[in-house]
C-alpha cells in the first residue's frame, strides 16, 4: 500500500481534464468571448469541454464592461477563445487582470478581413473602400481607424474557419481528445455547408433589387458579400458610437428615393433610432435580426444554425412581398 501522501500527490499531478473517458471525469474548461463563438465551442467540443461565456444572449460585446466573475473564469480556463478583428477592445485588460495562463485563441485567424467601409470626412489618403461604398456605411467615428469589420461570422464559410480553428485549439490542449473534436468539427461543418444551402436558396427567392438591409450597427457585411445582399447602417460597424444626425438624414432620403420597403430591428441595439426611420420614412419594421449574440434559450436564436435560419426568415418575410 503507498502512503496516503504518496496517492494526494499523485493525485495532484493529473491535470484537471486528462485523462481516458470517464463519467466523473472534469472536463476542459474554456472561456468564449460571447454567445455565438461560445455555440460553435460548444459543438466542437462536445462532452469533454465545460464552456463559459463572457457576453451572455442578446449581449453586447462592442460595449461589454467585464465583472470580477469573468475574470474568474479566465482565470480557471485552459483556452480562451476571442474573436478578435478588434471586436473585444476590453478583452485584454480582463486578461490581463485575470491572471490567467490559458492561451487566447483567436477564432477568425485565417479569414480575410472586411475592411470598414470609410464614407466621411476622415480621408486617409488611399481609395481602399472604393469596391464597398453603395451601402451607405462609414466606420465608427473615432475609434479603430481603419480596423477590420469584425461580425466575420455573419458568413457561414468563415464560421467554418472558426470551427477548424476551435478543433485545432481544442485538440492542442487536449491531445487525448483529437478523435471526438475532430469527428464533431467534422458532422459541425457538414450541418453548415447544408445551412449554407439553404440560405443561399432561401435568399435566391428574393428579388436582387428587393435584397436591401437596413439595421442600426453594420453587422452584416459578410452576409451581405456572401449572399447579395445591400447593407445600409447608420451606426458603422461598433455600437460604441451614436449616428450622427447627417448619417440619419441621408439614410432616411435614401430610403424614400429608393423605396427601401423594410427597416430591421436587432437584438444587440436600442430599437429607438429604427423605430425613428421607420416612422419618419414609412418603411415598415420588418422584425429582428440576431447580429452580434444568439438570444437566449426561449427565442428562436439560441444556437448559431437557429439564429441563421431566424434571420433569413425575417429577412424573406419582409423583403418578398
Ligand atoms: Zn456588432
């Protein structure tokens, strides 16, 4: 018999999450920045992760202020998954206060960046947004100048990016469990390249010149270059900035020239300036659209494939008659 020491100290030097497949077994803990990378964690990681997520449904990570419970569970995590493309500005402060020794994992490592579309007075001195300017979208007034739109997700090909970064991740700190990330990355991507369908069908039904957003922050320029469909935002692409009253004025001329026949509602956003153009324009509120947060449990967007598949109802309901 070893001493009772001998077995505590043993005992200690098993990492939390080792070890082969057990029913008690802990399992990995991870930390996801907000809702929708935490869904796509959560598929990847089956059984054998225990995910935390920082921005909760229906939250606003642009303007998210971190509490001391997140710092604890960063400071628990092996992984921590960000989106990053300037997306989480308060993320490495928490980090950092955290203590944490996990490593930040950037989920939209490897996808090619949409520029903010740069349509006021700040000129820079190159034509560099020149192939997006018909949308009517400008960048957040003085912050991140210059910086990558971050809503990468708003694209099914990238959230397939996310899920073979997360499945590498996942797999790195967890060697033991290459076989399940790897075959649930796997069964993940299939259902995605089968949604990808789908919304590309869905969409093909509405008249091109009917396939015009207009949302109050700029969530959907991946969706719109993936799927044709015209973005018009009063706000840029952060939340952090109100519209000025010239972006407003002249979204609400182009929406009567044009005809623009719906304005949407998002679940991230006040709904106040939306319920103004709507008013002021007669466009008609054409629902709400899940942008930057799944919305929780009881809604219909509590996972990425649901809140896809919400989001493009709303948009056919209200763009094809
Ligand atoms: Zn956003």
């Amino acid at each position: 018999m070893v001493s009772r020491r001998l077995v505590l100290a043993a005992l200690a030097a098993v990492p939390l999450f080792a070890g082969p497949a057990g029913a008690q077994e802990a399992k990995l803990p991870v930390a996801a920045s907000f809702s929708i990378l935490g869904d796509f964690v959560k598929q990847v990681g089956g059984d054998r992760v225990a995910v935390s997520t920082i921005v909760g449904p229906n939250g606003d990570a642009h303007v998210y202020q971190p509490t001391p419970a997140d710092a604890k569970n960063l400071a628990a995590a092996k992984v921590v998954f960000v989106n990053g493309l300037g997306f989480e500005g308060w993320m490495e402060r928490l980090a950092k206060a955290s203590g944490t020794k996990a490593k930040i994992v950037v989920a939209t490592a490897g996808i090619t960046p949409r520029e903010m579309a740069d349509e006021d007075d700040h000129d820079h001195g190159k034509d560099k947004h020149a192939h997006d300017k018909k949308g009517g979208k400008k960048e957040a007034h003085g912050h991140d100048h210059g910086a990558a739109d971050p809503h990468a997700w708003q694209s099914i090909a990238n959230a397939k990016i996310y899920v073979a970064n997360i499945r590498d991740a996942l797999i790195a700190a967890d060697p033991a469990g290459k076989d399940a990330y790897t075959a649930n990355a796997a069964a993940y991507t299939a259902k995605l390249d089968a949604l990808d369908a789908e919304v590309k069908a869905a969409l093909a039904k509405i008249p091109a010149e009917q396939r015009r957003i207009i949302t109050s922050h700029d969530a959907f320029g991946y969706f719109g270059a993936a799927y044709g469909v015209e973005l018009i935002s009063p706000e840029g692409v952060s939340t952090e900035s109100e519209a000025s009253a010239k972006d407003v004025a002249r979204i609400i001329r182009q929406i009567k020239a044009e005809k623009i026949p719906a304005v949407f509602l998002e679940n991230v956003t006040n709904p106040r300036l939306i319920e103004r153009i709507a008013k002021e324009t007669g466009a008609k509120i054409g629902g709400e659209l899940y942008t930057d947060a799944l919305s929780d449990d009881k809604g219909p967007a509590s996972t990425y494939i649901l809140m896809i598949q919400s989001n493009v109802r709303t948009l056919s309901s209200a763009l094809s008659s």
